[in-house]
C-alpha cells in the first residue's frame, strides 16, 4: 500500500532556467537538498528580472537552510539539540524562529486533543531502538516514556526572554512535523518580498505563490495511490498550501510488521490503519502540523477541526485510508479554476 503522493504535474513546469523555449523563458526550477529532502522552487521569471528573482530564490533556499541549521535533530549543535541537552536544568535562550515554531506546535496540541506533539522524541527514540533490537518496546518502557511527554503543559515558554524549559527530566522534542512547513514558509517569505510568484515545494510539501507564467492558478498534481495506479487528482492553487503525512515509504519494521513514523502521544503506539492525509491550506506550517494531527486522529475526528478551531480557519483534509478506501476528498472552495 502505498501513500498519497504529491507530485508536481511535470507538464506544466519547465526543466530549467536557460532554455530556448518560450515557456523556459518564463518558468525556472532550481532543485537543492536540505533537511534530507529534495527542495525545488519553481518561479516565474521574465528576463528583464532575472538577477533580482535569483537573489530572491537564493534568499529563500538560505532561509530553509538555516531552518533546518535550527531546528534538526539530526545536528548536534541546533537549537533544537541544545534544548533536549539542557532545558530541564535549566531555560534555553532561541532564536525568534525556533520560539515560534513550539509556541505554534503547542497551540496545535491544544487544538488537537494532544494528537500533535512535539515532545514525542522519547517515544521515537524508544521505537528507533526497538527496530534495531528487532523487537517491539514493552509496555513499561512505552509507560515510562509518556511520562516525559505533553507539550501542552510540561513545556515551559517565555516569550520575553525567547526561553524554552522543560518539566520533566529527559523530555525531547521532535519538529519533523511541522519544521518543513515552516521552512516552506519562510522561504516563501523571501520570495513574496521581492513580489515573485512561485512554487516552493519541499518533499511533497509546498506553497502556490501567486499565478503561474500563463497567468492563471498553478496546477498541482495528487496522486491518490489508493486508486488506480497513475491516477492524478489536479489542483489549481494560488496563495495556498498542501501538506502530506501518513508516508508509507517512511516506516520501521519490526519483527516483519510495519510500524507508521508518526506515533499517537495518547498510547506511545505508531499510528495504524495506514491512513494518509493531506491539507490545503493557507500557510504550510499550518498545513503540515494538522496533516501530521489528522493521522493520528483519524477521518471522523479530523475532518471537523478546520470547524471547529481558529487556527486551523481555511484548512481543507484530503484522507485517504487502505482499510477504508478514499474516505473523503474535499476540493477546497476556488481551487477549481
Ligand atoms: P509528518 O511527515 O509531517 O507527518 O511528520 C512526521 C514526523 O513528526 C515524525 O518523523 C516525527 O519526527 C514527528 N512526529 C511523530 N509523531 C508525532 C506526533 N504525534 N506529533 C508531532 N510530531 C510527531
Ligand atoms: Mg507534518
């Protein structure tokens, strides 16, 4: 089984900047690796400005870079690291960033019953090393590690001093769902500054900026891979986002069962019943903490937050779940061209 795949319609982007055509003249892509991803921006160029688009496109690739230099758990030295090693003893001094990012990540666990949690990192830690020892964590290490985990009231902010603290001894968090949306936001930031349109796309995540070269909505492919091989649902987007979680080509297997990557901060279980869901919506951190939520919770539970709670105004949920079939697939209002 596979997941819902975002893939960007090739046929309605060009291969490069530099080519003779009338369309590469208008349309450029340039593709880099940042936060273990493939990030491609794609903009809208015409050759009077393309000096000042490129600088913008650099500014919005440093401006990832730097997110992923903040907050990745993979570095030793990020802002993230440093909290994990230190805020217990004591208030770790951010960056204006990475604050933002847990305040926004633990207004998204109230919102969400606790099904969004960044301080997740011990239970991750805790199935990591349960697909190397090839066997399945038991209950009394999964109870144990709950215990070090709720954003929502063991995470200590001060928005002041830009300060993060932590409660409990041991407490980790994890910003895989949510950084990448973040990043697709922040380099779109540096692209509607310099008032281009463009598509920022960061390993399936991205952000519509504005009209494509033909002046109308970008075209966004879906791939729906619980239907047909091959079939693409299109969308036509404009200042909007899309975000993808339920990665079935991102589990561990233990003991030859597939785990999720995406664990339910309720129980310290992966998630199950290989569920995949995306949001449309109008910022792609937004985007990308609720689709990572909506995993969690499930179809019936999900499909009513964009309803039920402010931050997630304008969200639209694409689910798709292999014990289910396609369970609902919301086309957001005006997407349609
Ligand atoms: P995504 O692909 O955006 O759904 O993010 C998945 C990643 O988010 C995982 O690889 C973990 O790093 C982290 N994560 C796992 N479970 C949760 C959760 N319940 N809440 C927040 N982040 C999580
Ligand atoms: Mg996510």
């Amino acid at each position: 089984m596979k997941r819902l795949a975002l893939l960007l319609a090739a046929a309605f982007l060009c291969p490069g900047c530099g080519g003779g055509s009338a369309a590469s003249e208008k349309t450029c892509k340039e593709t880099q690796q940042i936060m273990g991803t493939f990030v491609t921006i794609t903009v809208v160029a015409d050759d009077s400005r393309r000096a000042e688009v490129q600088a913008a496109v650099d500014r919005a690739f440093d401006a990832m870079r730097e997110v992923d230099r903040l907050m990745s758990n993979y570095r030793e030295d990020s802002e993230v690291s440093r909290i994990n090693r230190g805020a217990f003893a004591a208030p770790v001094k951010v960056s204006g960033w990475t604050f933002a990012v847990i305040k926004r990540s633990i207004e998204v666990s109230r919102a969400t019953d606790g099904a969004f949690d960044i301080t997740v990192g011990p239970l991750m830690r805790l199935w990591r090393d349960a697909e190397k020892a090839g066997a399945p964590p038991s209950a009394e290490a999964i109870n144990d590690a709950l215990k070090k985990v709720g954003a929502a009231d063991k995470v200590l902010l001060d928005e002041e001093q830009k300060t993060v603290g932590f409660l409990v001894e041991g407490m980790e968090i994890d910003l895989g769902g949510i950084a990448k949306g973040y990043a697709v936001d922040r380099a779109v930031e540096a692209l509607r500054a310099a008032g281009v349109s463009a598509i920022v796309e960061a390993g399936g995540d991205l952000t519509a900026i504005g009209k494509n070269a033909g002046g109308r909505k970008w075209i966004v492919g879906v791939r729906n891979f619980f239907r047909r091989e091959g079939h693409v649902e299109r969308l036509a987007l404009e200042d909007r986002s899309i975000a993808t979680s339920g990665d079935y080509e991102r589990y561990c297997e233990i003991g030859g069962r597939r785990y999720s990557h995406i664990i339910d901060p309720r129980t310290g279980m992966p998630v199950v019943g290989a569920a995949s869901v995306s949001v449309i919506g109008p910022d792609c951190e937004t985007a990308d903490a609720l689709a990572t939520a909506a995993s969690v919770l499930g179809f019936r539970r999900a499909a009513s937050l964009p309803e039920e709670s402010g931050i997630f105004a304008g969200c639209e949920i694409l689910f798709a779940s292999c014990t289910h079939g396609f369970r609902g697939y919301l086309v957001p209002d005006g997407a349609q061209e």
